[in-house]
C-alpha cells in the first residue's frame, strides 16, 4: 500500500472523522490519498484556522483534533495553533508534508525545519525517516496526544517517503513507548492525608483549572464539593468544570475574577487545587499569592506540581480517579460541617459587598456586559461559546454563567486573538447539533475574517456576535489605567463594514446599536438558518473590573 | 500512616512544602532513545526553562538503541526535582537518576597543553606523575598531558599547571555508574 493511503487507514483506525487544512506541493500525495479516505477534510482558508479549528473540535468533543498543513508557509502558518494547543493542553496531531528527502538541509523550495521550530511547543513529535514508521507514528501521535496531561503531536513526513509502497498491516495494542508512562491512579497515602488536612481545614477553597473538564471528571468535581459544602472557583480555562449558578461557586478568580473569588483564595487556609497550574494571572504577586494557605495539587503532570507554587500535599494523578478517592477517604472523616459555618458567614459577606456589576446606560447605548447578559438569556445559557482574546473573552468569563464543560472554548494561556472564529467552526464540525456561537472581538475577528468563507462553503450554521468597541480594548484599558493615556494604535476605525463584509461572504449580515432591539436582533441571528455575523455597536470605552492590576496581590482588586 | 477514616488529627501548620533546592551540585544520568534530535530536545528543554548544564557528556551504552546523557546542574541555582520532571516529560528519555554522591563511581578526562621550556619542564612532568596523569604528545615548547578522574582531581591539576601557562584545556564533562554493593 502506498505509505500516503497507509496514513489514511492509520486516521481512520484512530476512529478520525475529520481533518482540517490547505494541501500544497509536499503534502500532494497525502491529498491524493485523502481524496479516497473515509473521513471528511475541511478545507479552510489559512492553515492557522486549520489549527485553531482543530482545537475547537479537540474542546468541544474531547476528541483528538488534526490538522494538515503543506511544508513550508503552511507549517509555519500551523505555528501559532500548536503552540496554544501547547499552552491550553489541548489533544491534537498535527500532520505536515516536509520536502523530499534529498532536499532537507539545502534550503530546498518551501522547506522549513518544522520539527525543530515547534520543538519547545509540542508534546511530542515525529519526523519520519522512512515509509513504515507512518502507521506507527499516527498511533504513537493519537496516544501522546490524548493521553496523560494532553498537547499537540506533529508528524512531518517528506513528500517521496508517503509515495512509497510500504506493507500495512493495521496495528493494535498500546504503542511502545519506553520513556512514556503517565501516572494516573494517585497515591493512596497523600490522598488520604489531604482528605485529612480537608477534615482540619476551616477556611478550604477547591481551585479547579483546565485540567478537571480535559478530564471529563466535573462530576467528580461536584461530588467532591458536596461532601462538605466546599468553596469552589475555576480558572478561566476550567469554567463549567462546576456549574455556576450554585451555592457554593464562588465565580471565577485571577486578574478579572470576583472579589469573592480571589479574597477567599487570600484568606484560605487550605487551597486544593485540580488540574489547575497557578499561572501567572491566577495568582498576581506570587510573594503575596495566599499566604495564608497550604496547598494540595492534584495534576497528572508532576512537573506542574511546585512549579510555581510549593505543594504541601502533591498528588500526582488522572484527577478523574484521584477526586472519587478523596471524596470517599474525605467523607470516611465524618468531619464537622459546623466549623465551615464562619467561612461561610465570610464569603456571604463578600458576596454581597462586592458582586459583579456594572453601570448600565439610561439611552440605547449597549454596554459589552449588558450584550453579554442578554446573549445568555438569548441562548439559554446553553450554547458552545467561543472568544478571542481581550475584554470581551473576560466579560463573556463573567456574565455568561457556564454550567457544563465543554462550552466555553477559548485561548487562556497563550492568549491568541482569532481563536473564536475557526475554534467555533471546528466545534461546529464536531458537534452539529449543538448551537454554536463565537463572542467575537473586532480586532480579532478581523485577524481570521478570510474564514467567513469556510463556514459559508462548509454550510456552518455557526453564528458570530461581534463585540463591536471600535478598540483593541483590552490594550485600550491598559494604556488608559497604566501608561497615562498615552492611546497609541489601539483605535479601529469605522471599516470595515461588518455586515457587508459578512454578505460578501454569503452570510447574513446584522447590525445591532440600539438596546431596546439586542434581544430581537439576537434572536433572529439564532433563529436565522445558517452562518450570520451579528454586529453589535457597544460603547467604545468601556473598562473591565474588577481586576488585579499586573504584578499586584488579590488584596488590591481595582474596580 | 493512618489508615482510611481514621479521626487523628493533622494540623495544617505542621504541613512543610519545600522549595526544591538543595545546595549541591547533581549528577544527573540519563537514559535516552538513541535517535535523532533527542540531544536537541534535552538542550531545548534547558534553554527554554532557564536552566543551565555545567557539564554535559553523551554517549552509547551496552545496549545500541539507548545512549546514555550524564549532565551536571548546580542545585543551588535550580530545583533539581523541577528539572528532573521537566526532563521525563521528553517522550525519548527513559531513565533519570538523580545519582547519590557516596553511591556513584564518576569520572572525566581532560587534555591539557602546558606550556614547556626547558625551565619548569621537570615540573610539570612531576606534577603528571604525582596526578598519576600521562603525558600524550609532547614538542619543543609544550606538553600535552592526559588526566582522568573525578572532577576536583582535574581541578586541582589545573590549579596546579596554570601557572605555568596553560596553553589549552578540553574536558568532557563527568561520566556515572552507579558503584556496585559490596559482596556481603
Ligand atoms: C495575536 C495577538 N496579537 C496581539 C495580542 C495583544 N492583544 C491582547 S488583547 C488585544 C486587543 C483585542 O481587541 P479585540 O479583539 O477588539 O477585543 P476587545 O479587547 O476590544 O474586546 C490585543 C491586541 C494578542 N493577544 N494576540
Ligand atoms: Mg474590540
């Protein structure tokens, strides 16, 4: 068979349904041979959206997301999308044709070294040196992939290698891989000695991160919380890992968290925290970040464990295993509920001095929280949300209430602009029956526009409700708190046209600045068959708070 | 340790978290997939987290398809365990081992070019027989001399040549074995 074909069986083995990229000169005998395969491509119109889509699918799903790219301009287009599936932890492979081998290491046409480029921002990755290892790689790829703490998997195969015959012979069983064993189980001693220090701890907070929805254990989440009225917040990546209208949910915390949030991690005596990796706008000042507490780290990374924040009690495991045996060994304690009763009494306090809020306009002006309040209500609260990157990500991290994992995908730790588009086209790939809205920024929605074309050549029914400020707002905010006033370039203008814009592409289009009419307006977007781009005109100038200015302790919030 | 469900107490201020750093220098041995880029990965990996190698020294092992790193990281200046985790998570690293002192049997060779004019020339040669050293080239005006031993052994003999006008040096960083237990 040839090597190419080989690729395909290996996809489909792997139970792949569809890929997402652009074909070019080096990865021609993976589109011939793609041209028969059993599984769908997506031909998008950057190779970046290639990725980024591949991710959405990735988080929507929990499947492993790929994506192609040629050699070249393609892979490097692929750059940005691995290194924030890097960052966000998010299961994917990557598949790119390399130039013949004769040609790698002479600056041949299009040739980039891509595996030494990606390096720091993979997981793993592979270059094939002969035909064989393809069936071999693509299984290896799909287990690092998705298996342990998850990331990206590059495959860079030249293009006279996947013309190759090889014999295929497809491949069962674990992969062989001698340097690669995930700890999953958790050591039962430390567990119990953290349902212990739970049992004595007055003041506990449950931080949960990523890592609680990558390992689809939100319910062991919630049974952990119940079984002591436990405080619990989410990093922005982990929203929805509990349900956030709940007694005992705290809100988000970290830069633009609650106060209730980040004063509770401040006082706390004992901070569990799940999945989550104490980065840098989680925890602000790290001399200052709650001194007070002790902390358990439950991750399946050991490497994230003390790396920024010392564990008192590390645990290293799938936290889908190791919460059931915290809660059991917890509630084995029999402990005395009572003596969370002043914490409580604490947090009460906070919660109501200090809950998000926000001045509304007395005119028809739109404020960006109020479009986010009415865009909850207009979809139940229940549609897969995606966002770029600045204000509007933090205000939909605020006002839209996630309640399930798995609906709120966005880019956290790289923090790339144009995520919002292509993720939500792929989760619309992945997921076609659910409602599938991208909160778009318009300095980033911009960035990734070309992609308009592959919804409306694909028949996405994905929607986009475009945060209009006419601003890089979030730099906007920045040079307004923190360098004078000094606005330099941060302005958008008038242009484009979004609507026409949206029309040039085939979708609807609608414009939105009135407030007695964003209720009806999103509405008919919903209702509407098919990709539509409603944009929405809110004030221009409007901040996000709370926040904790860059480099400051939760102690001082602003806002 | 105290079995499932039992009440004893644990006070939350007698729980310790350590900083990871533990003031001495490490050895660490590494056994790695013995392909292409691997060396790439590890020196990548370095870099990228800040980390820096003293020594660092690559090499075959009994068996072809493993090569053996041994690299040397001050951890006075790095949280070894950090750097030991960060390590494992390269796919084609199979084995750290954080190699104990007073169990491992760890040796360099370095070549020195002294300079040798006919006035320190006996010196030099006594200070290769004292360091039970070889002299391995020799010419009109310098020595070569070949030392092999633990680390603080090559110091001291460069301590001791330098004055003399050390032309050049190359060492190849400290190779480990773990020191085999005494026949009981
Ligand atoms: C690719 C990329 N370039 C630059 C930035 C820096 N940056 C962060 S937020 C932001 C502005 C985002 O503007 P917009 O999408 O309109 O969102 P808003 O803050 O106005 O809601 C910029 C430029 C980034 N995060 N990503
Ligand atoms: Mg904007």
């Amino acid at each position: 068979m040839r090597a190419a074909d080989a690729l395909c069986e290996a996809l489909n083995a792997e139970g792949v349904k569809h890929v997402f990229g652009i074909p070019g000169g080096a990865s021609l005998p993976l589109y011939d041979a793609l041209y028969d395969a059993s599984f769908e491509h997506v031909q998008v119109r950057h190779e970046q959206a290639a990725g980024h889509a591949a991710e959405g699918y990735a988080k929507a799903s929990g499947k492993v997301g790929v994506a192609f790219a040629t050699s070249g301009p393609g892979a490097t287009n692929l750059v940005t999308a691995i290194a924030d599936a890097h960052m966000d932890s998010v299961p994917t492979v990557f598949i790119t044709g390399q130039v013949r081998t004769d040609l790698i290491g002479t600056d041949g046409f299009q040739e980039a070294d891509v595996t030494g480029i990606t390096m720091p921002i993979v997981k793993h990755s592979f270059l094939v040196t002969d035909p064989a290892q393809i069936p071999d790689y693509i299984h290896k790829a799909f287990h690092i992939a998705k298996s342990g703490r998850p990331g990206p998997v590059l495959v860079d195969i030249p293009q006279d290698l996947s013309r190759m015959e090889i014999d295929y012979e497809p491949i069962t069983g674990a992969p062989k891989l001698p340097g690669y064993q995930p700890n999953t189980e958790g050591n039962i001693k430390q567990i119990r000695i953290a349902a212990k220090a739970l049992a004595n701890s007055r003041r506990p907070v449950l931080y949960a991160g990523g890592g609680v929805i990558n390992a689809d254990a939100s319910e062991e989440l919630r049974e952990l919380a119940a079984s002591d009225r436990f405080p619990v917040t989410c990093t922005l990546m982990g929203l929805g890992a509990f349900p956030a209208p709940d007694e005992q949910w705290l809100g988000m915390l970290g830069m633009h968290g609650t106060r209730t949030a980040n004063y509770s991690m401040d006082e706390a005596d004992l901070i569990v925290a799940i999945g989550a990796r104490f980065d840098d706008r989680i925890t602000g000042k790290l001399s200052e970040f709650a001194p007070r507490a002790k902390f358990v780290h439950i991750d399946i990374d050991p490497a994230e464990i003390s790396k920024n924040v010392p564990a008192h009690i590390p645990i290293v495991g799938d936290v889908k295993k190791v919460l059931p045996k915290l809660t059991g060994e917890y509630r084995a304690l029999a402990a005395d509920s009572s003596r969370l009763d002043e914490w409580w009494r604490r947090i009460e306090g906070w919660r109501e001095q200090y809950p998000l809020h926000y001045e509304d306009t007395t005119d028809q002006e739109i404020k960006p929280q109020r479009m986010v309040e009415e865009m909850y209500r207009a979809t139940g609260g229940d549609a897969i949300i995606t966002s770029d990157v600045g204000q509007h990500q933090m205000w939909a991290a605020q006002y839209y209430h996630f309640a399930k994992p798995r609906r709120w995908l966005n880019s956290g730790g790289l923090g790339t602009m144009g995520f919002g588009l292509p993720a939500a086209i792929g989760a619309k790939v992945a997921m076609p029956d659910e409602q599938v809205v991208c909160l778009a920024g318009d300095g980033s929605l911009i960035m990734v526009c070309q992609e308009f074309a592959t919804a409306a050549a694909n028949d996405l029914d994905v929607k986009v409700f475009l945060m209009n400020n006419g601003h890089f707002g979030m730099v906007r905010q920045w040079q307004e708190l923190f360098w004078d006033e000094r606005y330099k370039s941060v302005e958008m203008g008038p242009s484009p046209d979004w609507v026409k814009l949206a029309e040039a592409f085939g979708w609807t289009g609608i414009l939105c600045d009135s407030k007695d009419e964003l209720a009806g307006a999103m509405k008919s977007a919903l209702e509407t068959e098919g990709p539509v781009l409603l944009d929405v005109r809110v004030t221009p100038n409007e901040n996000c708070y709370p926040m904790i200015p860059a480099g400051a302790a939760a102690r001082d919030m602003v806002g | 340790m105290a079995e499932s469900g039992t009440q004893d107490l644990l006070d939350l201020d007698e729980l310790r978290a350590e900083n990871g750093l533990t003031g001495r220098r490490h050895l660490l041995s590494l056994l790695v997939e013995n392909r292409p880029g691997v060396l790439a990965r590890i020196a990548g990996l370095f870099s990228r987290r800040g980390f820096n190698i003293d020594t660092l020294a690559v090499g075959p092992t009994e068996d072809p398809d493993i090569s053996r790193v041994t690299l040397t990281v001050d951890g006075a200046v790095h949280p070894i365990d950090q750097v030991t985790k960060q390590l494992h998570k390269l796919v084609n690293v199979i084995k750290i081992r954080d190699m104990e002192p007073d169990k491992t049997v760890a040796r360099e060779m370095a070549l020195f070019r002294i300079n040798a004019a006919a006035d320190n020339r006996a010196e030099i040669i006594e200070f290769t027989q004292i360091f039970r050293a070889h002299i391995v080239d020799v010419s009109r005006r310098s020595i070569t001399v070949e030392v092999t031993g633990t680390t603080e052994k090559i110091d001291s003999f460069e301590r001791m040549v330098r004055p003399h006008g050390l032309i050049e040096m190359a060492r190849t960083g400290e190779v480990a074995i773990v020191r085999a237990r005494p026949e009981s």
